[in-house]
C-alpha cells in the first residue's frame, strides 16, 4: 500500500551496521541494513539465530551494550535516534518506543508484584500518582485479557503461567502508549495454543491504538498472516523485503525459497522427503566480503563470492503488466536477477 | 482428554509387531506439603501404548503435558511410579523393564537409546567426540575388541556425516548444535538399539538445520532398522517423521491413530486446537476451533474427569463425572472423549 503519509515513514533505518569488539577482534553482527516503517503497519523480520535481527532491535531500542559499535542512522518520528541516545534522553524510551521480549519471565522482576511493576512505567515516565498509575494498571490487565485482575495486581510473576506473564509484559509495553511496539520472539517459549492467542491479541491491540509493529521470529509461517511487510535476514545482512503477500508470492531470494521449502508442512503426508539446506547458518565472526548466503546455495555462482551483492529492486515478472519494477520488493541476489539469464526460477 | 483405557493396544498374541508395550503408566512426584497434606505431581497418569517394530511413533503436545516424563519411564530414567514396560511382548526376549534393577537393567539398557532436546548439554565437554560416541561401546564390549570396536564407531559416524577422523582429535564445543545433534545419535545409533526415543531432538537447532537431522533420523531408521519413539511439540515435524501419533494432554492419552488419519480426521477437541492453533493451522481444521482459554489445570490437582474439560469447547457434566476410555473412531484410530468428531 502506498498510503505513506506526507510526513515519511515512523521509523526509517539507514545503513545500520553493529559490531561488537570482542577479544578474537571485531564481530559484524549487522551489516547494511536499511528499512522504513510507516505509521500503523507491522514490520516481520524473519531470521535464524545469528541472522542480526535481535541485535537489529535491540540498536533500535538503545539496549547494546557499551562496546557495540553502531553506525548508521535511525530516525524516528522526525528525531535521530542515535543523537537522543548520545543525549541520554531515557524517557524516550519505554514511552514512544517499547519492547516485548521472548522469556517473560526474565523480562519480570520476580520480587516485584505485579501491579507496582506496571505501575512503575506509569509513574517513572508519565508522573502518575501511585493511585492513578494503579488503577491504570487493572485497565490495562484488563485489556490484555487476564482473568481476575484486580487479584493478579497483587501477584508475583511466578504465581502466573507463562502465558499470563507474556501478557502482563504486554501490557507493560503498552503503559505509555507507545507509537511502536518492538516485539522479539514474543511466543517462542510459549506453547502452541497460547501462542496463538497472544499474536491475535498484539494484532488487535496495534489496530485499536493505530500503533505500528515490528514483529521479529524464526518463523515464516508466523508473519505470514499477520505482518504486511517481512524482511528476511541472514548473516547479519537484509536478503529479501517485501509486503506479505509479494514475499509469499513471488519469493526472489534463494534463501527465503530455501527456508520455505525446508519447514515440515502440516498438510504433507507423513514421511515427505525434507528439502534441507546444507551447513548452518554463519556465525557473525564469518561474515565477510561475499553473499553470506553462498556458501549454503544451490543456485551459487563464483560472482557470488566476489563482493556483498547489494539489496536491489525485483523486477516484475513477464507476469506483472507493464508496470517497471515493484518498488516495495528488493533482493540481494545477483544470480536470479541477474540479466544473463543465468539465474534459474 | 482424560484417557484411560487400552483399547488401542494390539494384542500380543495376534500381532508379532509390537516391539515395546506400555501399560498403565503413572509417574508421580511429591510436590511437597499444603495443608499438612502430601502433595503429588501427576505428571503421567494411566498412560498405555505400543510401538510397532519399524514404525515411529511421533508423541505430540504442549509443555507439561508429560511426553518427556513418559520417554523417560520408557528408558527408567526414573522408574515410573507404576505400570509396565514390555519390550518384545510375547516373544522369547520378552523383558518387562520396570521390574528390573542394577545389573539386570543395565544389561537391557542397550536395547532402548535416547537423544536429548539439548545437543550440546547431552555430550561431556571435556572428551573427545569419538570416545563419547565409543564409550558405550567399551563398557559393553559389544565388539569382540577395540579394532571392532574402532571400526564400527568411525561406521556409525560417517553414517551420520561427521568425518571420524576429525572426530577423533575435536571435542564437542568444536561443532555446532546441528552436528552436535548428529553425534547425540551416533552415540545412540552405535549401540545397536531396537528402539531410538528422540525427546525434542531438533526444538533447539535453527530452522535451517532440523530438515538435515529429521532426514537423517530416516535414513538412520532405514539402514539400522531401528523404532523411534519421537517426541516433540511441533504438529508440523511430528506429522513429517511419524507412522503414528498419540496426543497428550495433562498426563494422558487424548487420541492415537495413523498418522495421516488423525491430521485429516482429528476427532479429540484437543487435537484440533492443537491444529488450528499452529502458526499455519493445518487446513482440516477450522480457525476458531483455536478459541479455547489459556489456563492449563495444576497437574498437583487435575480435573476430575476429562482432565481436558476446563478448556474444552464441548464439555458436560458428564464430562466431569466419567473418564472417557479409548475406544475406536476409524481403522487404526482411537479417542478418549465422550463426544469426539466423527
């Protein structure tokens, strides 16, 4: 959708690279990575470990650690993010931009009950009264689903199930009344049935309060319904973006093909022959000066190894009508796109 | 569900296939005092099962659920509370694990291999890969000397894609958790077992990997004829590997059937949210099927009943009175409810 206000995107990520000193030399954990947001709309990055896209969130939230390096720009709401940080101005943080994290109980104080934590956020950023920030809280319980609030206010985290924490930090998340909400993994420790239910309440809640989403996981299948633009990552570097349905559609990157094709499906009938991508992902100390992706490719050709290939708009296919290339889908990939006709489809 | 009832076992007698049977298994844990009261965990309640002899039977549900306890009163690890383990019910080499202790078990020990959710965790940091994958070998001296025993080590390895000579010298922080996992299942494959339980065996690798390892465990299956037992909360890689699926919940039995029969036909209510709540919910199922509450029962105090009835769209109070038994649904397909979808 091209409904990119006037004013630009939210959040626009320039060029952002992150390397962590470490005592075997220098670890370039995210390399090159661009991408705008626009107002109300939910961002997937998809990534396996080591794929950059937690560190990714993490630079955007201010939450590396002081021996990370970062450059590049990230501007948010029409303010350098990075300038805010060198300010410390802390309460930017928490209130317009927040974070849910995968382990909700390690994102909870466990000595803290329950409503004095979600209290906090209000009273630390917004100057509440404890009776206010209170009674805001049981609001905001309430919101997000969680039976008997006014008894949960007075629990500890571990007197919840893994499900109730996830939405009690949720709720902590919304607190302020954040623009964006940053959420890394947010059900991988939870099990199925919960699962479900916590991605369908983050949906509506971003619809309700017109926030925008960036939602990280593994998991294609996850952002496949739920997120209207997916970046794909690996070695620390943007393979592939699109909106949804183009990605599913009309996936360009070997890789996000490869990642698709390697999953189990439900509806296969048992004993379908995998399709495994051979080796394992690169660690962040191997990214180099070639495709990160290349040494796993089927569809490798020697150019690959010679320099990084940049993010470049995917051409529509004889397919598309005459409309030149799909500005929203880019793929670093010189073999498909390449014009040689090497590249295979 | 809340079944009991073993219904869905084959009979010994008419069926030479059944390589382990399980009857009746409970594993509970003390859980300390309340009231002045005893507690009990009842993580495994009255659960039966067998396992035919070159299938995989793939065990699916959510954490608590059990799976993991029961694999591991499969293998003694620990002795169940109560209940019987049977390899080779019926035949000359039948043996009834639970029974067993100290030599006697560790002499069956062999016959039944496991591998662990966490492939760096399950393998001694300190010793090389080839001895972790050789010691088994060495303390039962299954090859008639160490030049066999050496032989058939650097067999099993390349079997599984590790090079033995690199093996020999690098020990297991050297590898990554996919070629961890790979030697997890030398270790188990090299002793020859009858039967390989996988608890988790690819939750913890990168998306990219599992496909190598669910392939491997196939070709391994094939090549040493081996019986899985595959455990995982993964609908999607459960159907891929297994011939049969049971669904657990809250320490029993919910539905077991053919594979493809249940993902097609699930007929437990639990079976289904469990379909349709996956991040692609599988298509037999309907969407809001998913729409059930969060709050899994404390297995210190389960439900009477159906232990699934506090959740379960289509409960009575019969559900609340009477323990549904297995009964049969469909050719090699069994449920535990009163009101399953048929």
């Amino acid at each position: 959708m091209s409904t990119a206000s006037a004013a630009g995107p939210l959040l626009s990520v320039q060029d952002l690279g992150v390397t962590f000193g470490t005592a075997d030399g220098p670890v370039r954990a995210v390399d090159g990575v661009s991408f705008d947001l626009t107002e109300g709309r939910t961002l997937g990055i998809v990534g396996e470990s080591g794929s950059g896209k937690s560190v990714t969130a993490k630079a955007l939230m201010n939450l590396l650690p002081s021996y990370a390096e970062v450059e590049g720009s990230i501007t948010f709401g029409g303010r350098d993010l990075r300038a805010l940080a060198a300010a410390r101005e802390r309460h930017f943080w928490g209130v317009e931009l927040t974070m849910v994290f995968q382990d909700p109980m390690t994102s909870l104080n466990p000595v803290k009950r329950i409503g004095e934590q979600i209290a906090e956020c209000l009273r630390v950023h917004l100057g509440r009264s404890r009776k206010v920030a209170t009674a805001e809280a049981l609001d905001l319980l309430e919101r997000v689903g969680i039976p008997e609030p006014r008894k949960r206010l007075r629990q500890y985290p571990h007197e919840l199930s893994g499900g109730l924490r996830q939405r009690v930090v949720i709720a902590m998340a919304l607190a302020c009344g954040p623009r964006l909400l940053i959420a890394d993994e947010p059900t991988t420790a939870l099990d199925v049935t919960v699962q479900k239910h916590i991605l369908d309440l983050l949906d509506d809640l971003r619809r309700e309060r017109a926030m925008s989403m960036i939602l990280i996981t593994h998991d294609l299948g996850v952002v496949k319904g739920r997120a209207d633009d997916v970046m794909v990552m690996y070695g620390g570097r943007t393979m592939e973006s699109a909106e949804t349905p183009t990605l599913f559609g009309r996936m360009h990157h070997p890789y996000t093909r490869a990642l698709l094709e390697t999953i189990p499906r439900i509806d296969a009938p048992a004993h379908t022959r995998l399709v495994p991508i051979p080796g394992r992902p690169p660690s962040p100390a191997e990214v180099g000066r070639s495709c990160p992706f290349a040494a796993r490719c089927r569809h490798r050709i020697d150019d690959c190894l010679d320099g990084v290939p940049p993010l470049v708009p995917v051409p529509v296919g004889a397919a598309g009508a005459e409309g030149a290339e799909d500005a929203s889908h880019h793929s670093a990939c010189i073999v498909s796109v390449g014009s040689d006709g090497r590249g295979d489809s | 569900m809340a079944g009991s009832g073993t219904d869905h076992l084959r009979d010994p007698a008419a069926h030479d296939d059944v390589v382990l049977r399980v009857e009746h298994l409970v594993q509970e844990f003390p859980a300390g005092r309340s009231g002045g009261r005893r507690q009990v965990v009842h993580a495994v309640s009255d659960v039966s099962l067998d396992v035919r002899r070159g299938e995989t039977l793939g065990i699916v549900g959510e954490s608590g659920c059990g799976k993991s306890t029961t694999a591991r009163a499969l293998v003694q690890l620990p002795p169940p509370t109560s209940g019987r383990v049977v390899l080779d019910p019926g035949a000359a080499t039948e043996v009834e694990m639970v029974a067993l202790s100290g030599s006697a078990l560790r002499a069956v020990r062999p016959r039944m291999q496991m591998i662990f959710q966490d492939p760096i965790s399950s393998l001694n940091p300190r010793r090389s890969v080839r001895d972790i994958v050789g010691e088994g070998l060495a303390i039962w001296s299954k090859a008639s000397d160490g030049l066999h025993q050496q032989a058939r080590v650097d067999e099993v390895l390349e079997a599984v894609g590790i090079d033995p000579e690199v093996a020999a010298t690098r020990r297991p922080h050297q590898f990554s958790g996919g070629q961890c996992q790979r030697i997890s299942i030398a270790r188990a494959v090299v002793m020859d077992p009858e039967i390989l339980i996988c608890d988790e065996p690819v939750s913890a690798l990168d998306v990219s990997v599992q496909a190598q390892i669910l392939n491997l465990l196939e070709d391994m299956k094939e090549r040493y004829g081996l019986t899985l037992v595959f455990i995982s909360h993964d609908l999607s890689v459960v159907r891929n590997v297994s011939d049969r699926v049971a669904v657990m919940y809250l320490g029993k039995l919910c539905e077991v059937g053919d594979a493809d029969a249940l993902y097609e036909r699930p007929a437990h209510p639990y079976t289904r949210v469990l379909l349709a709540s996956a991040p692609e919910p599988a298509p037999t199922v309907d969407p809001s099927d998913a729409d059930i509450g969060d709050e899994i029962p404390s297995p210190i105090d389960p439900p009477s009943g159906c232990r699934f009835r506090t959740r379960c769209p289509r409960a009575t109070e019969r559900c609340a009175a009477e323990e549904p038994v297995m009964r049969q649904v469909g050719d090699d397909h069994y449920v535990a409810c009163h009101f399953p979808s048929i």
